[in-house]
C-alpha cells in the first residue's frame, strides 16, 4: 500500500501529508481521521509500521512537521500550540473535519493542544510515550534517558531515529524549550474529549509514574502498556493498531447512548 504524498503551505510554512486507507478510499469521507503526529526530530517514518495496520480499515494522514522530515527549517521557535494550529489547518485542507489525533513523544503535546484549540474536530486523543514528566522537566534527564532508549530500540528504528535527527536538527534545537517547558499535564486536565496513553513498557522517557499521572488527570482517561520501548507503536504495530480502533469504537458507542 503505497502514501498519497502531498505538501501543503499553512501561513508560509510546508506540512507534508502521508495518506494512506482503504483501496481506492483516500480521497472519500472516511470518518473519523486517524492523524499521526511524531515527535521532536522525527517524521511520518515513526508511525510507518502501525499506519500500514491502521489504514487498513481506516483513513490515516501522517503528518511531517515544519522543518521535520526533510522540510526547511523554518528559521523560528514554533509553540507546541502553533504546531497544533498547523497540523488541523493541514489536515482540514483535505477535507478532514472529523478526526482521532495519535501523538507521539513531542507529538503527544502538540495532539492535546489541537484538541484544546479544536474542540470540534477531534473526537479523541491517543498520547504514545508522552512527554515531558513534569518531575524531570531538564534537557539533561531527558538526554541520558534518550540515550537510554537507544539501547532497547532495535536497529531499524535507531536507523530512522538517527538519520530523521539528522535532516531535522536546525528545528530540533528550536522545539526543546517549547517541548519542555509546555504544561501537559495541565493541559490533559482541561480536555473534553477521551484520552486513551500507550507506554512501552521499555520506555526510560515516558515511565509508568508518569503515565498513570496522566490518565488519571484525564477526564476520561485510559492507560495500557505494551511490551516495547519509547516507539512502542512500531515495536508492536497491530497491537497497536488494534488498542486505537477499539478505544475509537468504544468511545463512539458511549458518544451514541
């Protein structure tokens, strides 16, 4: 199954859309969206595996970030709540007005604050190795917990990490601060949709304490663990897979009765 490849312009700055669905279901109204969106340094490369798995049944756009996955730099510090703003008006420009936002690592911010800003568009979130702990919020923790996630990816996704790093430095440096210092947990407590958080159980980033704190300060919140480490999503891609569509329908049934 091969990506609809397309970039589009918001305020200037390029977005790349990845969509993939259904034979022949690309372009339809296939409702809701699943919308990837990855972390600090990455690109749609992050959620190959799983969006393969997901858009089997569904439409899935995975979105690559102003100045991530091989797109300029955009020469400024974006906000996470910029980044929210970009990635519903990207997406919305192809006609999604309905969706379920899965964010990962710095992605898990930039999800919730487009459900904040968005409230009418998104029907749930799923956060996969959220972040930033507020009891270790210091690039230094999370240096040597990144270097601690290197040992317990395997080596493809060390391959994406290290060469998506690479193409996206000049705006990797740029997001840290924003990453950091952004009130997630705060932030999750504020929303009125579903939060469903995903941890690999391997993850030195995203721990358990912190993941729990989080579901707990969701108004409707879940926690589930699989085995794998901070990309937990591409350690076990139908499990995965299988998590997002069940938390979809349930919470589509509850919406109903």
């Amino acid at each position: 199954m091969r990506a609809l490849v397309e970039t589009v312009s918001v305020d200037g700055m390029p977005v790349r859309l990845h969509t993939m669905a259904p034979a022949g279901r690309r372009r339809d109204s296939l409702a809701p969206t699943i919308v990837l969106v990855h972390g600090i340094g990455m690109s749609h490369r992050s959620f190959a595996r799983s969006q393969r798995v997901l858009s089997r049944t569904h439409r899935t756009i995975a979105v690559d970030l102003p100045g991530f996955g091989g797109l300029s730099p955009v020469g400024r510090r974006l906000e996470i709540s910029e980044l929210a703003d970009v990635v519903m008006r990207a997406v919305r420009s192809r006609g999604v007005h309905e969706s379920v936002l899965v964010g990962q690592s710095m992605g898990s911010q930039v999800v919730v604050a487009a459900a904040l800003q968005h409230p009418d568009e998104v029907l749930a979130v799923v956060l996969v190795s959220p972040v930033v702990d507020d009891r270790h919020r210091s690039l230094a923790w999370l240096a040597v917990a990144l270097g601690r996630d290197g040992l317990v990816e395997d080596a493809r996704m060390n391959v994406v990490l290290l060469s998506d790093y690479f193409r996206s430095i000049r705006q990797y440096v740029r997001e840290l601060r924003p990453m950091v210092r952004w009130p997630m947990l705060d932030a999750v407590a504020a929303l009125r949709v579903p939060v469903l958080v995903v941890r690999g159980t391997r993850d030195p980033i995203a721990r358990s304490e912190w993941a729990g704190r989080l579901t707990r300060a969701a108004r409707d919140g879940a926690l589930v663990e699989l085995y794998g480490a901070h990309h937990v999503q591409e350690h076990q891609p139908a499990p995965f897979a299988e998590l997002v569509d069940d938390f979809r329908r349930a919470r589509s049934l509850e919406a109903t009765r």
